[in-house]
C-alpha cells in the first residue's frame, strides 16, 4: 500500500471520528432531560450535564495537541482517548444516579479533546491550497453525524430488555449504542489508520538526500546557509539529526534552533494580531450557533406550536443546508482565498441577525408570514456558518507554527468549547427578551467584522506576505 492509499484511508477513518462526535451529540441530546428527570435531578442538571462535555473537551484539547506535537503522532493519541468515550458512555448507559450520568458526559468529554491533535495531523499532512476543502470535508461528515443521528433513535427508543444486571431501554440505549460503536471504532483506527509523513518532510527528505548524494565527499558547513533551513522547517527531530552530519556540533545546533522556536511558538505566537482575530472568530461563531440552538426550540414552541416531530423535521432539514454548505465552502475555498471566505461568511451571518432582529423579535401578521421570516432568518444563519467555520480553521493553522500545531488547534477548540458553554447560558436566560439576545449576538458580529477588516492584510500565509512584500519592493 502506497503513502497516497494510507493517506485516503486515514483521512476516511478521521471522517468517521467526527461523524461519531455528530451521531453522540443527536442520539444524547434528545432523551438527557427525560433520563435526568427519572434519577430526580433538578432542572439545572440539563445545563451542568450538555456543559460537561465540553468543559473537559476544553481543559484537556491543549494537553492532546501538546502531546502530538511533542511525539509527532497521533495514532496512539486517538485509540487512547477513545478509551474515556467508551467508557464515558457505558457510565451513561449505567446511570444508577444524576452524579453518575454527570460524570459519564465529563469522563466522554476528555475523549473529544483528541480532536486538536487530529487538526495539527491535518495541517501537518496536507498542502495549504488543499487545506480549507479538506476541513470543510471533515466537519461535513460531524454535521451528517448530526442528521443520521436521529434515524438511530427511531429504534433506540423501542429498546425495553434486560443485559444482565442492566435495564436497557430508551433512555439507557443511546449509552450502550454509542459504546458499541466507539469500540468498533477502536479496530478501524487500528486497521485504517498511519501516521503518515507530513507534506514538509517529505520535500525536506527529497532534498537533504539530494544534497547528501552531491557533496558526499565533502564535510558539511555548519555556518552554511542551506543547513539552518532544512534544519528549522524539518518536522520530526529524528529527521533533523539525519540531514546533518553525524557529528555531535551539528546536532547541538539543531537544538539550540528548534528550542527557540519551540518556546517562541507555545508563548509569543497566540498573541499575535491575527491569531486574536482568528480565535475571536471561533468565538464568536459558536457563541451564537449554540445560543441560536438554544432559542429555536422554545420559538418554535410559542409562535408555532411545533411538537417533537416538526422539530426533528426542522432540524432534518437544518442539517441537509449545513452539509450542503460545507461542500459548496469546499469548492469555493479552490478558487478564492480563505480571507475571502471569512469576510462573505461574516456578511451573512450579519444580515441574518439583523433579519431576526427585524422579523422574529417582535412578529407580526398572520402564521404563514411569521414562518416565512422565521424560516428565512434560519436559512441566512445557517448559510454563513460553513463560510466562517472552514475559513477560520484554515486560516489559523497557516498563520500558526506547523511545529506546535497540535498545542495551537488545542487552544482555538478550547476557546470554542469556552463559547459552547457560555452561548447556551446567555441565550437560556434571554429567551422572552429576544431584542437583548439578538442584540447583544449583532454587537459581537459587527465587532468581529471590523477587526476582520482591519487586519485583513494579516489574514494569510506568511510566505505569501513576505512574497508579496518581496515583489512590491523589487517593483
């Protein structure tokens, strides 16, 4: 098997993780509430529990990416972590008390934070022009997660046996279901999955082997000025030492370049102007999607009576316009550039909060016109999602260190998970008072607008400003 079928078939298995993660999230979600309310759980417990997931998603994301960076793999990352997602789920599954499911979504939580690790594979094993489809391909495959998910619940709930000393039924279900399946899982990553060479080394090999075959006789030059770039863009430390020579000065020398580097990245580099920028973005994106989740329900419910079944059927189709997007946002991101994409997603999204304002905070006429604003309302959120979702990540992972990767996608997951918190939080308590909900989303979206403008100049690969800059001055 070649490195371009290893790599398909790596790129097909991550797929796989985050259509698991989609699938979790819809199978959990719809059952939790009535699951807490037969252990006699207070209401609060429904926020503590949907909250736990991504708080330890959150803590742990940065120690998964830092962990990948420092082993340049993420094999062993994933099969680890999925541990604590089968484990997490057969505590759900059990659920002797609301303690015990509390925990069991924390415990899942940690197995979710693997997923800075999986980015920093991604930006390490792809080309920066290919980078934004492939992302936009993976986060389709959690959004197809999240409408297959419900399918799975039509015949969860019809579950009512006994497994031993367990009680299986639609409220346990998902639990056991969703272990089964992360197990299974455990044997396609062992089978599917290699941590494949990344893109950068692969050239830096080609070209030290090169250089090796023609100065053969020679000893190389340690102040030369070919040595400290291979040296500086090699991935893996192992393949740096093998470009030198086999003195020890070499090497220490190798050492002293990457150290800096290495701490210059995990400090220096987050605050930089368009890193802030692109980590407000992640922000600012979830804030609002997870607020908007939180407040479509209880909209539906109070201007449309919508039951269990039109929700589901909303939702359906919410999910089909999502994937649709990820796909269109996958072929535009080959013919513009990721910058481009953000700026146009962050245009919609503004329009479609504005709409809401105008339609939805205060409804008027008769039922047909109040669905038809709300449902165009929906359609323009849902339309700038993709756009600012995929240029975002894109953006970040070429405006941050490649070596330290892992460590940097852990920090912007960790932010998003900080906003998959607090959105829910803000949006539960303004559900009556719409205008400060949706005011207060408009406010956050205009702010991310301008500092996307001001720093648009920023907003692009290092190598391809400093050549811009090369060329503007040699004009």
């Amino acid at each position: 098997m070649d490195n371009l079928q290893r790599r398909n078939l790596t790129f097909l298995t991550i797929g796989l993780i985050f259509m698991l993660n989609g699938i979790e999230y819809a199978v959990i979600l719809p059952t939790i509430w009535s699951y807490l309310q037969i252990l006699e759980a207070p209401t609060y417990f429904l926020g503590l529990g949907l909250s736990a997931f991504s708080l330890s998603g959150l803590l742990t994301g940065p120690l998964f990416g830092l962990w990948s960076d420092r082993s340049q793999t993420t094999k062993s990352i994933i099969l680890f972590s999925n541990l604590f997602e089968i484990a997490g789920n057969f505590m759900y599954f059990i659920g002797y008390s609301k303690w015990l499911l509390l925990s069991s979504r924390l415990v899942a939580g940690v197995g979710a934070g693997a997923g800075s690790s999986i980015f920093g594979f991604l930006t390490r094993s792809t080309k920066p022009e290919e980078r934004a489809g492939i992302f936009a391909a993976i986060m389709a495959c959690r959004q197809a997660g999240l409408l297959v998910g419900p399918a799975f619940n039509l015949f969860l709930r019809l579950c009512d046996f006994k497994l031993g000393p367990f009680v299986v039924n639609k409220y346990t279900s998902p639990g056991i279901f969703m272990c089964l399946l992360w197990v299974l899982l455990q044997f396609v990553v062992l089978a599917l999955y290699w941590d494949v060479a990344p893109i950068s080394s692969e050239e830096d090999t080609v070209m030290v082997e090169m250089k090796q075959e023609d100065d053969e006789e020679e000893v190389p030059l340690i102040g030369s000025d070919e040595e400290p770039l291979h040296t500086y863009r090699a991935v893996n430390a192992d393949q740096s030492e093998t470009s030198t020579s086999s003195g020890m000065q070499p090497v220490d020398s190798a050492s002293m370049v990457l150290k800096p580097f290495k701490s210059f990245s995990a400090s220096t580099e987050l605050l930089r102007e368009e890193v802030l920028v692109l980590l407000t973005a992640q922000f600012i994106t979830l804030f609002n999607q997870t607020a908007l989740e939180t407040m479509v329900t209880p909209l539906t419910q109070r201007l449309f009576s919508f039951g269990e079944l039109s929700n589901s059927l909303m939702y359906s189709l919410c999910g089909v316009e999502v994937i649709l997007g990820f796909f269109f946002v996958r072929w535009l991101s080959r013919k513009v550039a990721d910058r481009v994409v953000l700026a146009v997603g962050l245009f919609i999204c503004c329009i479609a909060c504005i709409w809401c304002l105008i339609f939805l905070c205060n409804p008027r006429g008769g039922y047909g016109w109040k669905l038809s604003g709300f449902i165009i309302g929906v359609f323009l959120q849902l339309l700038g999602l993709p756009f600012v979702a995929v240029s975002q990540v894109s953006l970040f992972s070429k405006v941050t260190a490649e070596k330290t990767q892992g460590f940097s996608q852990g920090v912007r997951r960790s932010v998003g998970g900080l906003a998959t918190i607090l959105g829910p939080l803000w949006a539960g308590g303004l559900t009556n008072n719409l205008y400060i909900m949706l005011g207060g989303m408009l406010a956050l979206l205009i702010m991310i607008t301008v500092m996307t403008g001001l720093s648009y100049g920023r907003l692009t690969e290092p190598r391809a400003v400093q050549s811009a800059q090369s060329s503007d001055s040699g004009g």
